[in-house]
C-alpha cells in the first residue's frame, strides 16, 4: 500500500490564496477606474469575487459579485461609480461557502452614516467576539467553518456598535471608533476602510499580511496589498503601513499614522515563496530576486548530476533559474502552460478531475524526452498538481526526474487566512520526505532548508510567520472547544455567518 494509502485526501483542487485589498483617495481623479486597476493588478490573491465602493462625499455606492474583476466591472459600471474616495476587494473565501453575501467591501449603514470594509486575513477570536456580542447562541465551540468575510461581518458591527451615539462634527467617528475596536481583535488583519470622506488602512500588530502606502504623482493617497498594484497605476511607494498602525487620510492628506499596538513583525514567509507577484517588493527586497537566491540555495543545498533544470510554471520559474545558474546545468522549458486558466478548474466527475493539471500544463515531449531532468517548484502542499505534473513528464520520456522544491515541507495548516487545508490533507502532516518521494514517484526529492529560505528572502530573518512550515503560531488559536493552544489539528471554530445587516 501507498504511504497515503489511508489517508483521506481532498479534492484534487490547489490552496486558496488570501485576499488582496486596494484604496485610493484622490479627488479629481477617476477613483473607481484606478481602483480597478488596482485590483486587476491583485486578481493573483483572491479570484472569487471582486468589489469597489466608492464615496462622492455624500453617498457610498459598492458594486460587488461574484468572478474576476474583469467580469464583475465593465466601462458602464465603472464610469456610474464617481466619487473622490473607493476601496476595493478580491476575495478568495479562506473556507465556507462562496456566495455574494460574501464578497466584498463590506458595508454597513450607522444612523446617518455608513462605512465599508474590505479584509486580507482572518481573526483567531471570532468566537469570543460573537458570543461577546450574544451574535450566535449555542454556535460557539461547535465545528463548522468560519469565513474571512464572517469575521468582517463581524468587525463592521463591533465598529457599528462602538459609533457615538451623536456624531462629532469633525467626522471622525470611524477612526475613534475603529481605535476602540482594534485592541479587541486577534489574528491576522490588513484592512482598508473608508466612511464618506476618509480612507483608513490598518495592520494587525504581526502584519501578517502586507499592506502599503502610495502616492500618485497628481496628488492622491493610495493603499494596497502588494507595491506591484501601486506601479499599474503609476504611484510609487511612500512605505509600508506597519504591524500595529492605523493611517488615516483625508483632505488634509496623511492626517494620521497611529501605532494603536507595538509591532512584532511576522509576514507570511510564503508571501516571499508563492503568494505575492515576483515584481513586488516586501520588507524593500525584490520578491523575483528573492526567488532566484532560494533557486540558488537549493543548488548549493541539494545538488544532482542532470542534463537540464526545469521550472513547473510559472511559480517556479526564478527558482529554476537560480537552480540553473549555481549548477550550470542549462535551464529549458519542459512544459507550457495555459495563460488563461486563470482559477483551479473545478473538477465535477474523476475524469475531468484527471484532466485539471493537463488543462493548465502540457510537456515538451522534444525538450525532456531521454533527459534526466532538475523540476523545479516554490511549494508542495497537497501534492495533488505535483505527483500528476511528475507522471505527464515520465510519460513524455523523463529518463529521470529529480524534484527540488525552494521552501520547507509544509505541515501545518493556516489560520491567518490562507485556506491550503486541514492537516489531513497536507502532503507533508505526517510524511517523510523519502515517503512522499516515493508517492510522488520522482528519483530523488529535496526540500529548501528553513534557514536557507529566511536568508535567501533578504529580510530580518526573524520577522516573518513560518507557522505552515515550523507548527509555531505567532497568535495562538483556539481549538473547537475553545481552548488556547499553539498547534491545531483543525483549522477554523464553528460559526454560522454573522447576519451583517444585525
Ligand atoms: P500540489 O502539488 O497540489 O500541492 O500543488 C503544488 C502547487 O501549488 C505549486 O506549484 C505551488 O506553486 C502551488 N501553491 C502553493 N501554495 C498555493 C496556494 N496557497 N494557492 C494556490 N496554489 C499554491
């Protein structure tokens, strides 16, 4: 029997992405169409569904549903949508059910005035914030799932409910309320908010996810998730918002730039490894650089006699041409992939399931026929793309295959907002490395050491989440009797979606 003979297996569909989050303020500019490019620019983090809201100063219109943002926005939309002021959101649900309720920003009316939201992330105590807030009797320590959009729903009420109950004139009832939600959250959280006349961004003290600051040449403030969404629309880098800090922004410009908590800095190490666009910079190191040195390090690391280094495409790419370039072992292409499956086909039936890598991945049979081959790749979670990728190569007449992959095995599941899977399902939980070479049918198999990989981003080594790789939980999270503990074998407490309109 297979090692994973008995384990139960997901559905043979790849790791979500977490969200990515966009904000402008900018008068006299088109907000809503830069916010569309913002957010086309972030489609990689999240493609379930897409979002803006925007502000004339009087009114907050949202337009959101479900797909990718070129399918949720078209020209009409976008010129209906005025304003000086807009967020906007790509959601990919970190668990639960997709539905338009959940897609975001999302908004939510107090009294006379009314505010939007949009989350990359997920909190660790939504469950004690509900019961707190008496949202969800007789649900809390029981198992379902709770959703990113779930715990939004639930930070708009907080901040719904900690409003002043008579607006202050200098209209900042929602940084003062915010100010007095903020403590009370734990988790993982990169916000923008916006009520009719200011933008707000915030990160949890950890910044687990990225958040920056930007600055358009005609004079404008900007938010975003990744610097690559700041160059599509021509505004540079002011700085990253920091893990504990509040910017608020308003006609006055930058007004504020709070740290509400002392920071502790803990990215995801995978934002460096898979998640963020190559041509971002985190921590002001080049993401595609950074690719490449973890290339390099793993030739250095893990080397093998072969005639040519191959990436899987496109995610391992600047890691093979490190591999490559420290081996100098020549660098080829082994298979092409379609550019337009964009999101993981869904797979109904076990044929089509058969077909789903064939769909994105195709080989070279000319390029690797009789060749021993380096396969190269960021990341191995659930193995399911992997052991197919290996079998379509041998098919085309691998002599060898020799897979180097530039991160750590990844063990332990997310609960910072990247829905990659229960333990069960995670290739590495609870196998050796020699045992997943062997369900993965390759000749020989290395992993990037953790320590390699920390160095080979450029940044603080120590300032970063490793969680999915190391079991260590920055925040701790609570298991589904409500404990506290630092390792989980299930990832999400029970919650039913919190009524937004409450
Ligand atoms: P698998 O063999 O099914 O684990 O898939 C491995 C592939 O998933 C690699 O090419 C990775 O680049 C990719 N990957 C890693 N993390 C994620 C994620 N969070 N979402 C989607 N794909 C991912």
């Amino acid at each position: 029997m297979s090692p994973l003979g008995a384990r139960p297996r997901g559905a043979a569909s790849a790791p979500r992405h977490a969200c990515g989050v966009f904000g402008v303020y900018a008068p006299g500019q088109p907000v809503s169409q830069l916010t569309y490019l913002g957010l086309f620019a972030l489609q990689h983090r999240g493609q379930e569904s897409a979002g803006i809201a925007v502000s004339d100063g009087q009114t907050i219109t949202v337009v959101k549903d479900m797909g990718l943002v070129t399918q949720v926005f078209d020209e009409r939309t976008l010129a209906s949508l005025q304003g000086h002021l807009a967020v906007g959101h790509t959601r990919y649900s970190t668990t639960g059910s997709s539905s338009w309720q959940n897609a975001q920003p999302v908004y939510r009316s107090v009294g006379d005035a009314g505010f939007a939201l949009g989350h990359n992330g997920n909190l660790t105590n939504t469950a004690e914030l509900a019961a707190e807030l008496g949202m969800l009797p007789g649900m809390v320590g029981e198992r379902s799932r709770v959703d990113s959009t779930t715990d939004s729903a639930l930070v708009a009420e907080l901040i719904a409910r900690a409003w002043p109950a008579e607006a202050r004139s200098d209209g900042r009832d929602l940084e003062r309320s915010l100010e007095a939600v903020l403590p009370r959250l734990q988790g993982a959280f990169s916000f923008v908010l916006m009520d009719d006349s200011h933008l707000i961004g915030v990160r949890d003290p950890h910044g687990f996810w990225p958040l920056v600051l930007g600055r358009l040449d005609g004079g404008g403030w900007v938010l975003a998730s990744e610097t690559a969404a700041l160059d599509i629309i021509g505004a540079h880098h002011v700085r990253d918002v920091q893990p504990g800090e509040m910017v608020v922004i308003d006609a006055t410009g930058l007004r504020r730039e709070h740290r509400y908590a002392e920071g502790d800095p803990r990215l995801c190490l995978f934002e460096f490894v898979y998640f963020a666009r190559p041509d971002t910079r985190l921590y002001g190191q080049s993401v595609h650089a950074a690719r490449r040195r973890m290339g390099e390090e793993l030739a250095r690391q893990a080397p093998v006699a072969a005639d040519m280094v191959m990436p899987v495409p496109e995610s391992g790419v600047p890691a093979a041409q490190g591999y490559a370039r420290v081996s100098g072992i020549p660098y080829g292409d082994g298979l092409v992939k379609n550019r337009y499956v964009g999101r993981t086909f869904i797979e109904p039936t076990p044929q089509l399931r058969g077909l789903g890598v064939r769909l994105k991945l195709n080989p070279l049979r000319e390029a690797i026929e009789g060749k021993r081959l380096v396969v190269v790749d960021d990341s191995i979670v659930r193995g399911t793309t992997t052991r197919q990728v290996v079998a379509m190569l041998r098919e085309a007449g691998a002599e060898e295959v020799h897979f180097r992959v530039s991160s750590p095995p990844y063990r332990w599941p997310c609960h910072y907002g990247m829905d990659t899977g229960r333990r069960g399902e995670l290739l590495a939980a609870d196998l050796s490395v020699g045992e997943i070479r062997e369900y993965l049918g390759v000749d020989s198999l290395a992993y990037l050491e953790l320590d390699r990989l920390r160095r080979a981003t450029g940044a603080q080594p120590s300032a970063f989440c490793t969680a999915c790789l190391t079991g260590e939980y920055p925040v701790p999270v609570a298991d589904a009797d409500g404990d506290r503990k630092r390792v989980l074998e299930e990832p999400f407490l029970d919650l039913r979606p919190v009524d937004a309109a409450g």
